[in-house]
C-alpha cells in the first residue's frame, strides 16, 4: 500500500496502511518529534503478515502532515490525541488495539481515558503515566539530561539536523546494546529529506498545557499490555512498573537491555506480545 493524505479534526495527516482492512486493526502512535518513519517498514509488515491491519501515520509537524511556523504550534497534546480519532475514522475504524511508544503511549493512555469505545487494548512501550497522581518517578538518567542541556542544532542546516537527530538516537539506545551509526544516519537522512518542515519538530517542545482535568489511569478498561526496557534512558523502568501497577489487570513485559523505543533487536519479541495481546478472531472492527 501507499501513503495516503487525510483529513481528521480539520487537518491533513499523512497516513499509511499495511495488511488486509478485515484483519484486526492496530493504530500505531509515535512520540513527539517522531514520523510515522519510526514504526519502520519491516515491523509494519511484520505485523501485518500476523494477521493485523496496520495504520501509521505522521503527527502534525511531522513528515507530510500539516505544519506550523516553529515556535508557534496552533494545537495541544489534546488535539494530537483527537488526531488519532481522525485517523481511525478516516479508515473507517469503529476501535483499533492502540499500540503507543514513549509520548505516543501518553496519547495512547488519553485516548483510552477520553474515547474508550475506541480503544479495543492498548500496548504502552517506553512510556510513562500520562495524568497526576500521588507517585514519585525516577528522572532521566544524567547522561541523557546532560545531551539534552548541552546538545546543539541549526535547524535551517539539514546535515546540523541529521547529526543532532542521529547523536539523540544513540543517547535513546542506551549503553547496553551495539548502535549501528551508518544505519541510523541513513534512516534519519530519509525522514529529515521527507518532512514537510523538518524545523516544525520544535513545535513538539513548546506545546500549550491543555489545564484539564482526566480520570486516573486505573479507570482505563482496555486490556494493557506494558514493555519496557531495563536500560531506558528517559523512562527509567520504574515508570513502566508504575503503568502496570495502576491500570487494572496490565501485563509487563520488560526488554532486558532494552533502551527507549522500538529497537530492531527486539522486533521479533514485540511483535509476538502485540499479536498475542490481541484478539486474533476479532474481525469486526471496520464499520
């Protein structure tokens, strides 16, 4: 399949289908500063040759979805989250299994708070709870945070851009795994070249507080299913034991290792959880 340009909650979003329609879906939500590129292809496929219909997309300010002026972002993580309604009317989805990854799982924690008839399971990787509540969570490791203070970018020089992005990507890896710099410096190079505005990523940093108010994590319904790495950088694993522990009946899965995201190394294991965790005779998700 293709990509394809949508309209949901009066924007345009840049999505991608894989698989059959009849199957199963799965909507697949990035973290901020993130392409739909970050799902890559092969898992996409990986997944859909399980028997899933798989939808990515691009978040606003990301790849081919609408832009705004870098430092002015004309929404809110609450509208990012009704984004993923979009996507799934726009497919004609009545409820996908929601598979989030780091912020994207916070959106996928929300989703499931404010739309839960869409919401068939939700899958939260590297992430961490979404709303308050009385819990006190380790922060990013000193590494991390000193790459964050000190990390410098020209964001009107696609190479500064590159460089900056690839040097972010290995910081997420951790220290426990081998990082493969060719490979990620071709990967980035192909979603810096394919972004509308790839300076548009800042936007992502600067979004307004929505000030509202949402139910604890523990009224979420949807049958969860929690990985995490046991070398997560910016989550430290506590914070995925604290997903597990407050939404009711979670399962976690922890990725020994592991740093913060979607690593190639641990697809094969992924995938597996995700296509068990869902409903594999469930075909009634296409209105």
């Amino acid at each position: 399949m293709s990509e394809r340009v949508i309209e949901a909650n009066g924007v345009e979003l840049c999505t991608e289908p894989f698989g059959d329609p009849t199957d199963p879906a799965i909507l697949l939500v990035m973290g901020v500063g993130g392409s739909m590129l970050w799902w890559e292809d092969r898992f996409c496929r990986m997944l859909a040759d399980a028997g899933r219909f798989v939808i990515r997309y691009d978040h606003r300010d990301t790849g081919r979805s609408v832009t705004y002026e870098p430092g002015r972002p004309g929404y809110t993580g609450a509208d990012m989250v009704a984004d993923a309604v979009g996507v799934l009317d726009s497919y004609g989805v009545r409820a996908a299994h929601v598979v989030g990854v780091s912020a994207g799982g916070a959106f996928a924690q929300l989703l499931a708070l404010d739309f839960a008839d869409r919401v068939r399971s939700l899958v939260l990787i590297s992430s961490s709870p979404a709303t308050p509540g009385d819990r006190v969570l380790p922060s990013p490791t000193e590494a991390f945070g000193d790459f964050v203070a000190t990390a410098g970018v020209d964001w009107s020089d696609a190479e500064s851009v590159t460089a900056y992005l690839v040097d972010y990507s290995r910081m997420l890896a951790g220290d426990r795994r081998p990082f493969d710099e060719a490979a990620h410096r071709e990967f980035v190079r192909r979603d810096v070249e394919r972004a509308n505005n790839i300076a548009a990523l800042q936007n992502h940093d600067a979004l307004p507080d929505d000030e509202r108010s949402y139910e604890p994590l523990s009224s979420i319904t949807a049958p969860t299913l929690v990985i995490h790495g046991t070398t997560d950088p910016v989550f430290p694993p506590r914070h995925g034991e604290a997903l597990a522990a407050e939404i009711s009946g979670a399962r976690l899965l922890l990725l020994d290792g592991a740093g913060h995201g979607v690593d190639q190394t641990d697809w094969d294991t992924i995938v597996a959880a995700i296509v068990e965790h869902t409903d594999p005779s469930d075909r009634a998700n296409v209105r």
